[in-house]
C-alpha cells in the first residue's frame, strides 16, 4: 500500500456531507494513488488469516474480540440505505453464531471499536496517533431496510461523470433520462425525427455526403457491409430505414430491385427528387418499419438496415414485420450501435480529457448495462430525437422470436491505411473497441 500525505479522506468528505459534525482526516495511504484515505478508514489485519483488507471487508466479534475478514468468513449482502451507500456486508459469524455487519457500517452507527475505545485490538496499517479523533453520532442511528432490487439500483456512475466533463465529451447532449420503452410515445419518436430530418439533408448536403454516407460508414461500417451483402444483381431488396436514400442508390446501381423505406416524410420526398434527377428504379414508402402491412409476405430476396434499430421503439415488432416480407431463407443484413460499447451514456476517458492523441485515450467507461430504454439526446446542433440502449441478449431473443436465426456477427474496425488517413475524423477509436456491430440473419421456417 502506497504512503504518502493527502489533503483529505476519500471516506471521510463522503460521510461530512450527510454528518455535519464529522471531523475530516487527512488521507494517508492509497492503494490507486488517487483515492487517499485516513488510518480509520484505510487497511485493517484479519485475526485468521493475517491479511490487510478494506476496512469495509471485515467485521468484529466482541466475544472472540476477533476482526474477520470477508475471505474468511463469507458475507451476504445486507441491503439497506446509510450515508451514500445501499447495503451493508452481514458475516454470520462461525464463533459466537450472531450476525455482524461490516466496520463501514458499525461507524455508521457509533459501534466501531475505535468508538468503543477497542483500537488496541485492532491495528490498522502504518497506524497513525493523530487519527484517534472520537466521533460519535448524537443519537441511536437507524438505516432503512430496502430490497435487493432497491439495493442495485445505484445511479449510472459514467453519466454522472459526463456531467462533471460535461465541456470536454464531445457533441452529445441529454435532454431526458433513461426511460422505459412503454414510457416513450411512438408519435412523439416520429415528430421528432421529421423535425432532426430537415437539419439531417442540410448537413449531408453541406459536407458533400448525401451519397456516400458520413465518415463512419464510409470508412468503417459500409465496407464490412457491403462484403456481407455480396452480389445484388436482380436481387429484390428492401432498405428498411433508408434515411437519405444514399444506400438504396448504391444498391440499385449495382443492379438491385430496390424498395426504401422510412418513417420520415422529409426524408423519402428527399429521396424521391433523387430518384427523378437520376432514374435508378427505387421506390420509396414513407412508413414504419413496425407496420408493413401494405407489403405482401415473402417478397424480398434481402433486407438492409443501416444503423436503424438505435432509433426504432418498437423493435421487436419490426423484426417481425420484416421477417413476414422476406422470402424463406432471405438475408437481413443491419448494422447497428455497438449494444455495449456504444451505449448512450459511455464516455472515453481520456488523460488529459482534451488531448487529440488515442495513446492518451486510457479506456472505455461503461455502466448500467443492464438498463434498457431510450433517451432523447442531441448531436452538436441537431434536434434531440430519442435512441435506444438494449443488451445483445434482448436483441438476440427478439430476432428469434421473430424467426431470423443469426448467422454471423462482424464487428467492424478501419484499416491501418485508413487510420493514417483519417487521424482525427476516426473520433470513436474504433481501431481499439468496435462502436458498431452488424448481424448477419437468414429467414428459418
């Protein structure tokens, strides 16, 4: 364990903001070099098996006047609500068979025993005098009991930090948080779409991009695509989400039957001036990928979907509709936001935060990934419009149940050419963990 001096106690500003009277230590000892912690609240010796461990770790028994350690003595989770957290460790103790809960805790409620004047039975490490401040609570401290599912609800630590950094993560901004599918309005989804499309064509347009895509799919998704896709010549193919049209119109020039489909009404009569300034035969629908009733089933040899589902609600509802309009053993190739790595709320955490170079780019802060729903965000000057956070596994049972079975995932990364080409456009680091993913499904009866 690392010594040196610190201004103040990790532990010890925690619990000053919920006990005003609490005295704060100066931090000693770090295992991190960041976190640094006075003697009470730093590494304690277990009477067994004589290793140092977190002081939340161990618990004391007043009748074997022992200090245990969780490796010795395995604790349950305990869930109740105390200072900043939502549990407690409960060790059933194999001496003196009553339940004791860890030394956070005993503080907590004026039972540690450096508060009952027991610190000669337990020595923390590089023991420190001046750390022998008494602080008692003024009265009989009650926590409230809470369930488990209470317990693991902790707010999502990334997002709380993207706060804080809130001038140094880039374009993204929150205008929601994370709500449950069934709390989000499918009309309201839509509006805001048509209201996003109309900013969407003038930005493609403006960067000379409304037909090959932006630089992501250019440089990273659309060739890992296109090598799934193969040959399209007098293949019936539906573009289920086709946005601006560009992927419609790479398709039918390579000889594709090519329907497109979008919910946006700006972004299909955006598609169909296209189409009569040059003539490829595409046709374009300005509908839901969750309703396709106006389809016949069976029609199509392949369905394309081009980073789609991340705004789709209904999700589960649109895998269905697509695999009803394509034909027995047809392919859906999409491509989508990495169900991991790509979420919403990740953050890239960089040392500094605003240097420009990926070695300096130290990892990927994930959390909550469990969580499922949307959020309405904005990128840079666009509209918010709400996108989607699911795991693989809902993904994976969805398209399942809809009948796809998935034959193959790709996740894509950019070549070193491209890399040295494009250093700075590049702005996921998409060399080092993959930002996208794409499945490759095929129809089963």
């Amino acid at each position: 364990m690392n010594s040196q001096a610190s201004p103040k106690c990790f532990y010890c500003k925690i619990i000053t903001k919920y006990e005003s009277t609490y005295p704060v230590r100066s931090g000693y000892f770090s295992v991190d070099d960041t976190a640094f912690r006075c003697t009470l609240h730093s590494q304690f010796q277990c009477s067994r098996c004589k290793k140092f461990h977190h002081f939340s770790w161990l618990y004391w028994c007043e009748n074997k006047q022992e200090l245990i350690c969780g490796d010795c003595n395995k604790p349950v989770l305990h869930p109740i609500t105390f200072w900043n957290t939502t549990y407690t460790y409960s060790f059933q103790c194999s001496t003196c068979n009553e339940p004791h809960f860890d030394l956070y805790y005993l503080e907590f409620q004026g039972k540690h025993p450096w508060q009952l004047d027991l610190e000669k039975h337990i020595r923390p490490v590089g023991f420190k005098e001046l750390d022998l401040i008494k602080w008692k609570p003024g009265k009989v401290r009650r926590s409230k009991k809470i369930t488990v599912e209470e317990a693991l609800k902790i707010p999502n630590a990334v997002l709380s930090r993207r706060k804080k950094m809130s001038s140094h993560v880039g374009s993204v901004k929150f205008h929601s948080p994370l709500l449950d599918h069934a709390d989000i309005n499918q009309t309201e989804v839509r509006t805001q779409w048509e209201q996003t499309s109309k900013q969407w064509i003038d930005l493609v347009n403006r960067t000379s991009q409304d037909d090959i895509g932006d630089i992501n799919r250019q440089l990273i998704i659309d060739p890992a695509m296109w090598k799934l896709i193969g040959e399209v010549n007098n293949l019936s193919v539906l573009d289920a989400g086709c946005g601006n049209g560009y992927f419609s119109r790479a398709l039918a020039s390579r000889g594709a039957l090519v329907t497109g489909v979008d919910q946006s009404e700006v972004l299909i009569d955006y598609c169909m001036k296209k189409e009569k300034q040059k003539k490829l035969g595409i046709v374009y629908h300005a509908w839901s990928l969750e309703d396709l009733h106006q389809i016949d089933d069976d029609q199509f040899d392949l369905i394309i979907s081009n980073i789609v589902f991340v705004d789709v609600l209904h999700y589960k509802q649109a895998f269905k509709e697509l695999a009803r309009v394509l034909k027995l053993e047809g392919r859906f190739i999409w491509s989508n936001l990495h169900p991991v790595f790509a979420r919403v709320g990740n953050l890239f955490y960089r040392l500094p935060f605003d240097t420009p170079r990926n070695e300096e780019r130290l990892y990927v802060m994930i959390d909550r990934y469990f969580d499922s729903g949307g959020t309405l965000i904005s990128w840079g000057s666009l509209e918010p419009i709400w996108q989607f956070d699911r795991t693989l596994s809902e993904y994976s049972v969805a398209l399942k149940d809809a009948g796809f079975l998935i034959r193959e995932i790709l996740e894509p990364k950019p070549d070193n050419e491209v890399i040295k080409n494009h250093p700075r456009l590049l702005a996921f680091d998409t060399d080092r963990i993959p930002f996208f993913i794409i499945f490759e499904c095929v129809k089963q009866k």
